[in-house]
C-alpha cells in the first residue's frame, strides 16, 4: 500500500481500528502520533497525513495536506472480452495501476457467457480492484469502467467519442489479433495520437466480429504467434501501446 487513499466523504473522519489503512500504517509501517505518511483523496489531490492521535480504542485521528496533482491519465481506452472473474479482478488492478483512461467490458461470440454475471460489477469488487491499483500506482483517479452486452453495441455507442472517459482528438484504433492479424504491434509507427485497444477472449475473435471492427475503424494486429491468456494480451497491448505513443518515454 504506497498510498493511504481516502474517499472524499471519509475526511474528517477517525479510521477504525479495524479498517486495513489503520492495520497498514500502525502495524505495517510502523507509525505513531506525530508521523506522517502519503496520502490522497479519491478523484482528488495528493500530498501527506500526519497521525495526530492513536485513540485508546485503537482509531486513528488524522490530518491532511495535500497540495499535489495526481499523474496524468494515460489516453489509452481499452475494451476487452468478459475474462474469469478471478482473472476480471487482476486485470482491473493491474490496467488501473497502469493508469489507462477507460475500461470496457465486452461479451463477445467466443466467451463465456456466464461471465458478464460477475457479482464484482454490482457488490463494489470492481471498484475495489481499481482502488488497489491506483493506490499502488501513487494515483488518486480510476479508469472509467463500462460494460456492453457485444462488440456491436459498444462499436455502435464508441464511448470514446463522447461522455466520461472521452478521447479529446481521433484516436488510432487497434485490434489485437494474433490468428488473422493485418500487421504486427512491432511494426506500429510511433504517434503522437491517442489509442484504442480491443482485446478479444482467450478464444479469439469470430470472422463476424473481424468485419464489425473493421468496418468501425480498427486495424488488426498481432502479438505474437501465442495463444495468451486474457489478462497477459492486455497488459502486453497496453504496454506496446503506451511505448507508441510516446507514454513511457
């Protein structure tokens, strides 16, 4: 835990004695009264706490300075095939940590259909996940997340366009296709431009779903020669697309 991060209607409040951060700061890190340590509002500003008070019943009476902007967001947006749940909840820690924009969600003609059931989009383990992220990552904001049924309904609404996570110039849009890719990620110029990223299941894209990207705008491309496990591709896709578009320099 890198950072101790607070919801905005948390501040002022004492942690409880039960709460993980208090678990973290006294037990982990070692604080007492006097000590300060980094933190950050969600959606908010970055800075220090200071431990004012240990209670006798164990909550944590805290203040905050915070004067600092969170990282910049990364302006790459990807949609992504429903994977397992236990792999849904590493993957949004992991895209979070990496600061992407956006995440979508997608049902696609080879996934499991019962995977768009996850309890972890209604009982708060998604966001949970996200929250896990960022706190790693030093960040205060999360990746806007949104789920659609199929690739129709989200290439129909392309989100990217308009609403909350919205891409403010036209961005390059890019499928990752490792059976019948158009070109490599390696071969993928350097721009200056924003991206989307759509990653299919573990099973791949159908030809139906092929002539729906391709008609929307996106351009196919491989990441190798090996089948990969949901989570690996979005990481890898993330990855080489940050290094395009100049994000990791």
């Amino acid at each position: 835990m890198n950072l101790i991060l607070f919801e905005v209607d948390e501040v002022g409040k004492a942690l409880s004695r039960w709460d993980d951060r208090t678990a973290h700061l006294l037990k982990v890190l070692r604080k007492q009264a006097g000590d300060t340590f980094d933190a950050g509002i969600l959606g908010g500003g970055l800075g220090t706490g200071k431990i004012e008070s240990v209670r006798l019943d164990g909550s944590v009476v805290y203040s905050l300075d915070l004067k600092d902007d969170p990282p910049a967001r990364v302006p790459v947006r990807m949609g992504v095939g429903f994977p397992r749940p236990i792999q849904l909840r590493r993957l949004l820690r992991d895209l979070s940590n990496m600061g992407l924009l956006a995440i979508d969600l997608l049902g696609t003609d080879l996934g499991e259909k019962s995977y768009r059931d996850t309890k972890l989009l209604s009982d708060g383990g998604a966001r949970a996940a996200l929250i896990e992220g960022a706190v790693q990552a030093r960040d205060t904001r999360l990746p806007v997340l949104r789920s659609y049924p199929d690739i129709a309904a989200w290439l129909a609404e392309r989100p990217w366009e308009k609403g909350p996570g919205r891409i403010a110039l036209a961005p390059l849009l890019v499928a990752a296709d490792n059976v019948l890719p158009e070109g490599s990620f390696a071969n993928l110029a350097p721009t200056r431009r924003s991206m989307v990223l759509a990653v299919g299941s573990e099973r791949g894209w159908t030809n139906h779903e092929r002539d729906l990207l391709e008609s929307a705008g996106f351009t196919r491309l491989s990441l190798g020669s090996r089948a990969l496990r949901t989570e690996t591709a979005c990481v890898a896709a993330a990855t080489l697309a940050m290094e395009k578009i100049g994000e990791l320099g």
